[in-house]
C-alpha cells in the first residue's frame, strides 16, 4: 500500500526557513516523479514543486521560485522541500503528491496524497 | 500563464442526482487534464486523468470528458461522499495549475 508521510511542519517567523520531508513507501520510489501541493486556510489548490524520478529536473511555481528548493534521496525513499524566507503568505498545509505515471522523467497527475503537514508563518 | 476557471464556485444538488462541473483553461492544455475530490479534512484524491481515464479504484459514476480548452466531469448519481470540493488541474504546461474548484453541496 502506497504511503506519504510528511514532517517538519509548524510555527516560524517570517523570514525563518524550514525543511519539509515526506517518507514514501509501498512503490518503488525512483521510478515517480513527486511533487509538493499547498492549500492555505480555506483556499484552494497550489502547486509548489515538483521532481523527476531521478531528481534532475525541477520545476517551481513561480510563487516561491528562488526560496523553495525541492529535492529527494532515493536511497531513503525520502522528498523534501527547503523554503527560506519564509513569508506570511507561506502559510498553509503542505502536500506531498506522488505522480502518477511510471515513466520516471514523466511529471503529470498526482495519484496519491499525504495528509499534509500545517506550516504558519506569523511573528 | 495558463488559467483554470472552474464553475460554477457552488452547486446545490440532492443525492442521487446527476451533476455535471465545468473546468475551462486559458488555451489550450490538450487533453492534459485531471481531476480530484476533496472531502473536508481530507487530502485530496485522484479521480481522472488525462481528462477522461478514471483512476484505480474510482466508481464508474464518474466520468470525465472534453479536450483542449473545454473540460467536465459528470457524477452520475451522487452519494454521500461525492458532497465535496472538486478541482481540476493542468499538466500540460510548466507552471502546473488547479481551477480554484466547485464546492457541491447538499441541496
């Protein structure tokens, strides 16, 4: 069975960084594309990052381009998102989303979701 | 950039009806479409992709349709769980992009 385990959410003050992580397990890791989707209080769907199958490529939302930088270690199953600075408009709840094609350089539609991991930015 | 526009924002519907929402993109994003429900609390979850392949495990009262710029998905008889928020999303072209969805509500 396929699961998405996020951490490393919670309270930080604008400006500050954190790291974001989600644990997979239940497919073979590196042959997806994952991907980070967020959803501010309220609001709809965004999404932030995404990356091959082989961590080469990377895409950002223009958003958080040049503060977010997303990565994976495939020897540990293991996505992660760095963000810096921080800001107020970061707040929200962090998706991790893995693709849904099994060709691994393919970046397309998100087939299963993690539950998601609360980060507030607030003083 | 490329925009999604979901309508309507809300549908009022009584269970077992059939309901149809709109998704419609900027230009065009071929067939590069998928859709998700989210139910309150809940991650989101894949119903369809490249607009009109249901995914694994999904009822067949869901069905998407539509190419290009114009995209739907049809519930055929709504049940209790399909109460939701339904968005689409575009993967056609970098930077990826949801509607901003379709709240269907109990009438």
């Amino acid at each position: 069975e396929v699961q998405l385990l996020e951490s490393g959410g919670g309270l930080v003050q604008p400006g500050g960084s954190l790291r974001l992580s989600c644990a997979a397990s239940g497919f073979t890791f590196s042959s997806y594309a994952m991907s980070w989707v967020r959803q501010a209080p309220g609001k709809g769907l965004e999404w932030v990052s995404s990356i091959g199958g082989s961590g080469r490529n990377t895409y950002d939302a223009d958003s958080v381009k040049g503060r977010f930088i997303i990565s994976r270690d495939n020897s540990k199953n293991s996505l992660f998102l760095r963000i810096y600075n921080v800001r107020v408009d970061d707040t929200a709840v962090y998706y991790c989303a893995k693709g849904g094609d099994s060709r691994a350089w393919a970046i397309n539609w998100f087939d299963r979701w993690g539950q998601g991991t609360l980060v507030t930015v607030s003083s | 950039e490329l925009v999604m526009t979901q309508s309507p924002a809300t549908l009022s519907v009584s269970p077992g009806e059939r309901v149809t929402l709109s998704c419609r993109a900027s230009q065009s994003v071929n067939n590069n479409l998928a859709w998700y429900r989210q139910t309150p609390g809940q991650a989101p979850r894949l119903l369809i992709y490249d607009a009109s392949t249901r995914a694994t495990g999904v009822p067949a009262r869901f069905s998407g349709g539509g190419s290009g710029t114009e995209f739907t998905l049809t519930i055929s008889r709504l049940e209790s769980e399909d109460f939701a928020v339904y968005y689409c999303q575009q993967y056609n072209d970098w930077p990826f992009a949801f509607g901003g969805g379709t709240k269907v509500e109990i009438k």
